[in-house]
C-alpha cells in the first residue's frame, strides 16, 4: 500500500471515530474539466460535495472549504466547527475544490450548483449562507462574497458572511514573495512553492505584476498599491472574520522568510482598510502559538490557528 493511501484510510478511520455521523456525499458533476479537485489517490474525475443534516430543519448553511491540494475528509480531522454547528441546527457543506484557477470563475460556478441544490432540497433562505475556508479556501471565499457585491445576481447566494484563515489576498505581493523564496534557495518546500506560483502566474495573468498590472489588480482580493484596496472595497458590507499566525521567528527559521512575506501584512493592511472605511465586522484574529498539522508538526499555516467555538460563535451572531 502506498504511503499517501494509507494517509487517506488513517485520515478516513479518525474521521469516522470522531464523529458519529457520516456525512453525505452527493456527486455534483460525473467529469471534473477544470481540474478543481486534485489529490491523489482520491477519485479527481468527479465533482463533489460532503454535507452534514441536522436533526431538525435547518435555518441556515455553513459551508467550509479545503486548501490547495487537501482532501475534504482531512479538513474534516482537523476541526470541529461542523460538528458545532450541525448541533446548532445548520446544514454543513464541504465541497470538492482544492486546485483549480487564480480567477476562481469555475470554482464560483461549482458553487452557485451547489447552493441552488441546498436551496431547493432543504429551503434554507439564501441570506443564510456563510462560507469560509483554510489559505486557497478562503481566498474562493472571499472572492466569491466580492463578485456577489461587486455584481448583484451574477452569485446564486450573497453570502451573509465570510471567515478565512491565512489566506493570500495580494497577488502581486504573492508573487515577489515567491520570486523571493526562489531566490533565496533556502527551503526546498518554499522554493518549489515559489517557482509553481510564478509560473501559474504568468500562464494565467500574462507574465509578471509589473508587465501586467491591470491583471493582478482584477483578480486580487486586495490590491495594496491601489488605494481603495481593488476589489476589497465589495468586501465594505460584509461581516468577515480572518485569522492569521505571524510567527516570524519560525518563517525565519524555517524558510528565511521575514515580515514582508507573509499573508498577515496584506490581511492586516486589508481588515485596516475595510474598519477605517466603515465595516465595523471587520475583524483580524491574530494568534501565537496555535499553528500544529495533524502530525503535530508546527506550522503557522494550518486549520488549528482557528478556535472553532469562538469561530462558530462568531457565526451564529451574524446569522442573527
């Protein structure tokens, strides 16, 4: 048996044991053409979703969404969040996105199917939806909530609010901080990093942020050499909660990476811009300590920074 099999049937094993119902899944799309799914040894031919019933009716959707290259099943080891809120009388959704684009066009598509399927099975208000997600999860998330404000109807839901952990926001910081890591050659992990961001980059905008500036300006969730922030500025009216872990000792250590290479200084520049504009829901969690993989590695970039009873806490006051 191959190692990461085995990963997958461990993974799969805690799952069940902690949690004593088995989630649903329900296959979207027999074909997956835009390669939104991708981890092996996992079926990437189809298009999923894992949803969690409530015993009652449910008054609301949660739904959560994986990092780039990260099963469904993992996520759902790693925290409680759906446990809490299946408790709480919401419906939980996990769809299969994990790869996929930079402009998240046909990640948005996948789920506007979703949530028009939600809707018409369980009849949950469309003003009851929140999404959120770990890096890539919730850069889908938030884009998803910019393209509702930015284009009314152009999204199945408004998303009545948003959460992510240690998301990039900035693709034009994302991508010097990559041509960085590259440079340096210190850590193998963060050179190979760097080298697919750059080149997803230029297939995808056309080259660098120099050479195409509009482009990354477009696609950005928030643009820091725009003084509006680009498209954050859709984000004005929309409760967000984003978390984030600046351990600059460990990025020093581990990959020689400083403070003008983490997610946290455009998150926190991003949250800055929404509460001086007025979004009082704004809110930037910032912890020490808590970043831990499931092997008990740690790592500042991983789903244990969240507190998932606060973060559901957080939830149920904005549904209200």
């Amino acid at each position: 048996m191959k190692p990461k099999h085995l990963l997958l049937l461990l993974t799969i094993f805690a799952l069940q044991c902690t949690f004593s119902q088995t989630p649903e899944k329900v296959i979207v799309f027999k074909e997956d053409p835009h390669n939104l799914y991708n981890f092996e040894p996992t079926d990437t031919t189809s298009l999923f979703y894992l949803k969690l019933v409530p015993k009652v009716k449910p008054t609301a959707c949660l739904v959560i969404l994986p990092s780039s290259g990260e099963l469904v099943e993992s996520v759902m080891a790693q925290i409680t969040l759906h446990k809490l809120a299946v408790q709480k009388g919401m419906l939980v959704v996990f769809p299969s996105i994990n790869w996929g684009t930079n402009r998240f066009n046909e990640e948005h598509k996948f789920l506007d199917v979703i949530f028009k399927q939600i809707v018409a099975q369980y009849k949950i208000p469309k003003d009851k939806f929140v999404i959120g997600g770990f890096s890539g999860g919730g850069m889908i998330s938030l884009s998803y909530a910019e393209k509702a404000n930015r284009e009314p109807g152009a999204t199945y839901i408004v998303p009545r609010a948003v959460f992510a952990l240690d998301p990039p926001v900035d693709y034009a910081h994302l991508y010097h901080h990559a041509k960085r890591d590259v440079e340096r050659n210190f850590s193998e992990p963060a050179v190979n990093e760097g080298k697919w961001i750059m080149d997803s980059y230029k297939k995808e905008f056309g080259g660098s942020p120099e050479e195409f500036p509009e482009e990354y300006l477009k696609y950005s969730i928030y643009s820091h050499s725009d003084p509006n922030g680009g498209n954050a500025r859709y984000l004005l009216n929309t409760p967000l909660r984003i978390y984030t872990e600046p351990d600059i000792e460990w990025q020093m250590k581990n990959r020689h990476r400083d403070a003008y290479d983490m997610n946290s200084t455009d998150l926190s520049a991003m949250v800055n811009l929404l509460q001086t504009k007025g979004n009082k829901k704004a809110q930037l969690i910032v912890t020490h300590n808590r970043g831990y993989r499931p092997d008990g590695t740690r790592h500042p970039h991983s789903w244990s920074i969240m507190d998932s009873k606060a973060c559901l806490d957080w939830i149920v006051l904005q549904l209200k």
